[in-house]
C-alpha cells in the first residue's frame, strides 16, 4: 500500500485545525486508498499539547478492514478505495530522541550542531519541515504533504475541498501519465518523462505576511517595506511587480470549480500551508534551517522550478487567518522580527537562486534526481557576499518603521541594538544550509533504516 505523510507543524493552540486535517487524512485514505501518516510535530507548551492530544483522540479511526469486511464507520464501500490512516503526535522530546539516534546512526560529523539545526531553541520554519522528511522516511512514505495551525479548509455546496485531491492525483507520476488528471497541460513535452515533483496551491484570505496593517496605515510605506525583498539592482519597475505579486496568494475569490495545471510549477501560486513534495526532492536537499526567519521553508519549490522538473499548480486554496499574539506585545516583536531576518536572508538566498535558474536542467542526474553537491557549493560560495546590501536593508527598514509611529517605531527602537547581531546570524545561516544538505543524504539513509522498535510513537 502506498503510503503518504500529511504533516502538520505546530507550535500553538489549533486543536480545530487538527479536526480538519484529520478529516482530510480521512478522505485521502478513503478516496485513493492509501495509508495515510498524519504527523503533528507539537512545539507546543504541555498544556496546549494536552488539548492536542485530545483533539486527536477524538478523530474518528480510518483501519483497514480484518478479512476484507468493512467495518462500519471505517470507509464508505460505495464511493472509493480502502485505506487508513495512522496518526503520529510527538512532542520535541520524543522528536529529540529520534533525531539523536538517526544522527548517531549517519555518522555524520558534529552531531550536536546537527541535532541543534534540525530542533533548534527558536521558531525555524524550515527546520520543522526537515523533521517531516526524515520522519517521512522512517515511515516509509513516498511524499510529504503540508499544511500549517493558522489555516483552514475551503467549502462548495456544504463539502470540504481538500488540497490532497490533487497532490494524490499527480504527485510522483510520469509527467505524461499525469496529463490524464489535470484540466490543463501546458508542459513543454521535453518533460514529460520526468516525475511530478511538487503539486501545491495557495491561499485566500488574509496576506501570508502579518503585515496588512502597514499597508492599510500608510501604502506608501507598505510599497517600501516590501521591496526591500527585492534582489540587488532590481528596478523600479521590478519593485513594483514583486510588490503587487508578494504574500496575496490566490486573492479573495472562493472556489466554485477545480482547476489544476500541469507545467513547471508557478510557484508564485504555492504557498507552504498548501504543498505536496515527492521524496525524491527532499531524499537530497533538505531547506534552509535558519531560525526566527520568515520564508526560510520556501527553498524547494525554486529548487523543482529552476531543475525543469513538472509540478501541478491547482485552485483548492486554503484559507488564510491569523492568531491574535501576532498584533501586540512580544508577538508583535517577534514577528517583525522574523521578517527582518527574512530581509536579510534574501542577500545570500537570491545568489543561490539566480545560479540554479541559469544551471537549469543541469541541477539533475541522468535519473532526473537533484544534485545536491551543486546546491551545497552554491550556498558556500553565497556566504561570501558583501554584507553592503544587508546594512541598507536595515537601515531602511528603520526608516520605514519610524515613519509609521507607534508600536512600529518602538520595534524600530529594540532592532536598532540587534543589527551586528543579525547581520552576522544571516551569514551563518546560509552556512548551515551548506553544512546540513552535504549531511543529509546520509540521515536520510540513516532515517529510513530506522529499526521498527525505534520509531517514536
């Protein structure tokens, strides 16, 4: 039996979106008859992970049937295939002792520097995916399927819209046998042997970026702040575009009708709440472990863009909402801060980038499989960088801060201090990349040897 992992990263209280991705396990097993891992990595405090583990408890078991018979609350004999799913609900301790062991088993140099990239003490939006991959590999799945706690499901006619629709549908096909599943195949047939490595949507509703309420104070400031993304020389004109195009996903409009196509992905159209990677892209390069730094998770789909392998870009967007803690207080400081570190981390991510975009089709083998070798020596070439870019981003941003008033100019206030600190911790950053991509092919070997009695549970 195929099997699959729906993750599900959480560092906050989501016990209704725990309901709902459970409902989306439910379906996927149900519909396309697979064995579903839904993986919660829990980073929450021991309360809230009680409410957790209550809500999982409460889902409704999905087994497969003993004998062929079909229990009844089980599957729907009537409408699809026979399935289950096997939910996973681990805390960082149990996480801890997983990696330390699959770390010890790799042989790779400087395990404590390894186990603090992948779990480290800070929020890393790329860390947390990292343990989905390798915990996806001790489980014997062929693709991880994310989803995020601040996010929900679509509805048409009463119905749920699921993502995983479409991720199951194309996801590690042949590009030519996938035609057959989308309603638009726009792919350049000199593709079209190689596999699907990224099916993903986007979202509706509120910016992906908590920063709305600067450009509902000052639009003119919101333009500012968010071209400071941009890479270095970009015009005035190209500012402009990223600045219209960044953190809107697939707009307002509700869905009312599936549309999924085939080509290399678009993935301005992806968001990471909303993806499905094959593990023949995450078996090789990991993402970018960097801490407390927005955007940090989205390496891999220019990675499967810029390398020429297919994806499917699809409309089943999920929808978008915020927690309070990021508007005031600590919250508020947090955040803003992530996204300065987000700033920064574009110095050393956009020469990576351009570099895979002009290699191309030559970031693959003969079996079309990455080359992780490429990335890791573009990264370390990457940490070299002057840091004149970085200096200007910040001061900036101050800038712009400062002209908005308020709790905007009291972060301005407490970043100022922080400056030598961050600029110097967005150059690690994209060191550790390197230093993690040369171990991970190694822990993922090491992952998907896991003895059965070692599996956390």
């Amino acid at each position: 039996m195929r099997a699959v992992c729906l993750t599900l990263p959480t560092n906050r209280e989501c016990a209704a979106t725990i309901a709902a991705i459970g409902a989306e396990a439910a379906y996927a097993a149900r519909r396309f008859g697979v064995r579903v891992h839904l993986l919660i990595l829990d980073s929450a405090d021991p309360a809230t992970f009680e409410r957790h583990a209550e809500a999982v408890a409460a889902l409704p078991a999905v087994t497969l049937p003993a004998a062929g018979r079909l229990d009844a609350g089980q599957v729907d004999p009537g409408r699809t295939a026979v399935g289950e799913v096997v939910v996973h609900h681990l805390d960082e301790a149990v996480q801890r002792t997983f990696l330390r062991d699959v770390i010890e088993r790799s042989g790779a140099a400087e395990p404590d520097k390894l186990l603090d990239l992948m779990l480290p003490d800070a929020v890393s939006y790329g860390a947390c995916t990292n343990r989905a991959f390798l915990l996806a590999g001790a489980l014997g799945c062929d693709s991880v399927h994310r989803r995020d706690s601040d996010s929900a499901y679509q509805l048409l006619d009463g119905e749920t819209v699921f993502p995983i629709e479409h991720e199951l549908a194309t996801l590690g096909l042949k590009a030519a046998d996938a035609a057959a599943a989308v309603t638009e195949d726009t792919l350049d047939p000199v593709h079209a042997d190689k596999p699907v490595a990224l099916v993903g949507g986007s979202f509706v509703g509120e910016l992906s970026v908590d920063i709305g309420e600067i450009r509902a104070l000052d639009p003119d400031v919101y333009h500012r702040v968010v071209a400071l993304w941009a890479p270095t020389g970009a015009s005035e004109e190209d500012r402009r575009e990223l600045v219209a195009e960044s953190f809107t996903g697939g707009g307002t409009d509700p869905f009312t009708a599936d549309r999924a196509v085939l080509d290399l992905p678009d993935i301005w159209r992806i968001d990471m709440c909303n993806v499905a990677l094959d593990h023949e892209v995450y078996d090789r390069v990991p993402l970018p472990p960097a801490t407390a730094t927005i955007g940090s998770d989205y390496f891999l789909l220019h990675l499967v863009r810029d390398a020429t392998l297919p994806g499917v870009v699809h409309n089943r967007h999920i929808v978008n909402y915020y927690t309070p803690e990021r508007r005031t207080g600590p919250g508020f400081t947090a955040y803003q801060l992530r996204y300065a570190k987000f700033l920064l981390s574009m110095l050393y991510l956009y020469p990576v980038y351009f570099e895979m975009e002009a290699a191309g089709g030559a970031l693959l083998d003969e079996a079309h499989h990455v080359r992780p070798d490429v990335i890791a020596d573009s990264a370390r070439r990457s940490a070299a960088t002057d840091r004149a870019e970085n200096h200007r981003r910040l001061a900036a941003l101050d800038h712009c801060y400062r002209q908005l008033g308020g709790k905007y100019a009291e972060f301005a206030d407490q970043l100022a201090p922080l400056r030598a600190r961050l600029l110097d911790e967005a150059q690690a950053d994209i060191e550790d990349f390197a230093l993690l991509i040369d171990a991970w092919g190694p822990l993922m070997r090491a992952s998907k040897a896991t003895p059965a009695d070692r599996l956390p549970r």
